[in-house]
C-alpha cells in the first residue's frame, strides 16, 4: 500500500512540476483596410464577365466581317 501511495505521490508531483502556472495571454488584432479602384466598371463586373465581353467583341468584328464579304458578291 505504501508503494502504491508513494507512487501515486511521485507522479502527482511530476505532473505538477511540469505543468506550467502561468497564463499565456494571446491577442488577435484585425484591422480592415478600404481599398478604392478607378474604374467603377472592374468594381461590379467579375473577371469572367470582362473576358466574355472580349471574346465577343472580337466574335462580333469576325461576323461584321464575314457579313460584309457577302454583301460584296452582290
């Protein structure tokens, strides 16, 4: 029984000298940051939409084009 309660004792002790007591404080800080664009159009429009918007452009001068070689044939 002494073995057990010494034991018992011994860790007990350990456990504690190992922990530590003190408190670690940690703090979190956020800070938010406005950003401003010149262009109001990049603001509502998202990538995609502005490279839709390319690709028919040039799709439209392509069909401008082609509807103007037929036009010649006449």
């Amino acid at each position: 029984m002494k073995k057990i309660v010494l034991s018992v004792a011994i860790i007990l002790l350990t456990a504690t000298a190992l922990t530590s007591c003190r408190e670690t404080e940690t703090k979190t800080i956020i800070k938010e940051v406005e950003t401003t664009t010149n262009d109001a159009a990049e603001e509502t429009e998202g990538m995609l939409e502005r490279a839709a918007k390319k690709v028919d452009e040039e799709v439209n001068k392509e069909i401008n084009e082609e509807i103007e070689k037929i036009g010649d044939d006449n």
